[in-house]
C-alpha cells in the first residue's frame, strides 16, 4: 500500500480526513513527517530543513484559506548538534515569522537519520475544501512551478561538482527550498475560490485529486503555465522542464478555482501573483487537448 492508498483508507475511516488539513471547531490542524533521505538532500543546510519542513506543514494551512497562528517540530537525529539544532531552530521560527504565526516549540528523539515531524495550526470559520469546483470556473496557481525541481539538480550538481561552482549551486538550492508558505495569499484568495488546495504532490496529480473532490474535469494549458525561470537554468530539453513544472511536486503553491468574474479581484488582491492556468470542465484532466497522467510526488510510492 502506498501513500495514495494508505490516505485513501484512512480518509474513509476518519471524518475530518480527505482535505490539506483538519478543521474542528474553526481550529486548523495539520501534521507532516519529512526524512534525510527522501526529503533533505545532501547539502541541504539545517536551517533550511527548519524552514522548509515547517513551511510545509503551514502550507497545508495556507491551502483552507486559514490565518496560521503557531507551530511545533519534533527534531530527530542520530546526535545532537547545537550548531545544527540551533540553525533549524531559527529557520522553523524564521517561515513562521514571513506568515504571521509563531513557532512555540516541540520535542526531541534520537533517530538512525535526521527527521522532522512538524505540526501547524491555524484558524478560519469557513475552510476552503478541495470539493467546490464546478464547470465553467477558472482554476489558478499561485507564484511558480518547478522551483523544487530545478533545486534538486541542483543539489546534485553541487555534489557533483565540488570547489565554488558546487558551492554556488548548493547555495542556490538551499534558496529555492526555502519557499514561503502561501498564507497571505490563501486569506485573500478564500472568500472567491471555490475549492483549493496546496501543490506539494505537483500540479498534474493536485488536479486529479481536486477533480476527484468536486466530480469535475480540468483543461489547462502548458503555454498558460508560470515556470520558474530556474527550471530551465537547469533542464536540458523542453521534456525536462515540462517533468520538474508539472510532475516533481513539493512546490507548495495553491491550486485553486475561482468564478471567472472574481478573478480581477483575486489577482489585485492577491500578495502572490496569480495565474490563469486553464478550465473546469465535467470530466477529465488535460493540458492542451491530451489526457494529463495522474502522476506526482508521493512518499514511498513515486
């Protein structure tokens, strides 16, 4: 059973289940796990592992359309470094700083590799789920895609490559990693949207996901797609960046769908741009009249 099939089953058995994270009683709640060998590649400085491991769990919040209000991580490692702990703590304290939320601590254990299992809360009394969408409507992303892609690249080149230019390219892909977390956007984009979610597993298997949601087809288009200029600073051919743009996943942008007449108004007053991407339709998920495989990150699984 992979990721997919294990959510699947959980979601059938768990009523708060199935959307980017849990809403009770206006409390958003949402939990992720991410490992030095699937997740931080080498080079991936503890810093970044704070910021991007609790960014993930604040995007989740981002994608409900709720304002975030705190976080925790459990840090595991082999041993404890203060240098290392004290970086990774200032980078989990420094994503909840760019989105208004405050990181209040969390718990340490010993592990075999480093590992962090972060949780984030948030608040909203009207969550946007992944179940609204209807024909007709636009669907969106925010900011830009393939930027994860292009980082492990150049991660590896860094490995790779050695001296300053493997320096230089670590560098970079410590920057690209460090996304920010889409809160602000979320809030001003939720009273429009219809249904959202975030892109960490890609935007081809997120539209599938959102058409399963809603009962709905998407038709976008790979000319209306807003690439990160970095992917094609690394891709070899067209194929390459098309792969990193719309499959890699892990770019935590919002996916999301909006009334054609209230996209004006998104995209003003949206802090992140806001690009129109494609339609909703009834059935079936393409780009550029060919069916879009339902394929993206997924732990465990590929």
């Amino acid at each position: 059973m992979d990721e997919r099939a294990a959510l699947s089953f959980l979601t059938d058995r768990l009523s708060h289940a199935g959307d980017d994270a849990a809403v009770v009683d206006g409390q958003v709640l949402t939990t992720d796990m991410l490992h030095e060998t699937t997740d931080f590649p080498a080079g991936t400085t503890r810093y970044t592992a704070g910021w991007r491991s609790v960014g993930a769990s604040l995007s989740d919040v981002a994608a409900m359309g709720a304002e975030a209000t705190a976080a925790v991580a459990v840090y595991a490692a082999p041993e404890f470094d203060d240098a290392d702990l004290g970086a990774f703590v200032a980078g989990a304290s420094e994503v909840c700083e760019a989105v208004g939320a405050e990181y209040v601590g969390g718990d340490l254990d010993e592990s075999r590799e480093f590992t962090a299992a972060t949780t984030a809360l948030g608040r909203t009394d009207d969550p946007v789920l992944r179940s609204g969408a209807n024909p007709g409507e636009r669907v969106c992303v925010t900011g830009t895609l393939g930027r994860t892609g292009a980082a492990l690249e150049l991660f590896e080149r860094g490995a790779a490559e050695g001296g300053d230019a493997g320096r230089d390219a670590v560098e970079r892909a410590n920057d690209l990693f460090r996304f920010e977390p889409r809160v602000e956007a979320g809030r001003t984009i939720a009273s429009h949207a219809t249904a959202m979610m975030d892109s960490s597993d890609g935007l081809a298997r997120s539209l599938h996901q959102l058409a399963e949601a809603s009962d709905c087809g998407f038709s976008v288009r790979w000319g209306a797609l807003p690439v990160d200029e970095a992917v094609r600073e690394v891709a070899e051919s067209e194929a390459e960046v098309r792969e990193r743009s719309v499959f890699f996943g892990e770019d935590f942008e919002l996916v999301f769908t909006v009334p054609e007449r209230d996209l004006p108004v998104v995209r003003e007053a949206s802090p992140t741009p806001v690009s129109v991407v494609g339609e909703v339709t009834a059935s079936g998920v393409e780009m550029d009249g060919e069916t879009l495989p339902d394929r993206g990150y997924t732990h465990g699984g590929g």
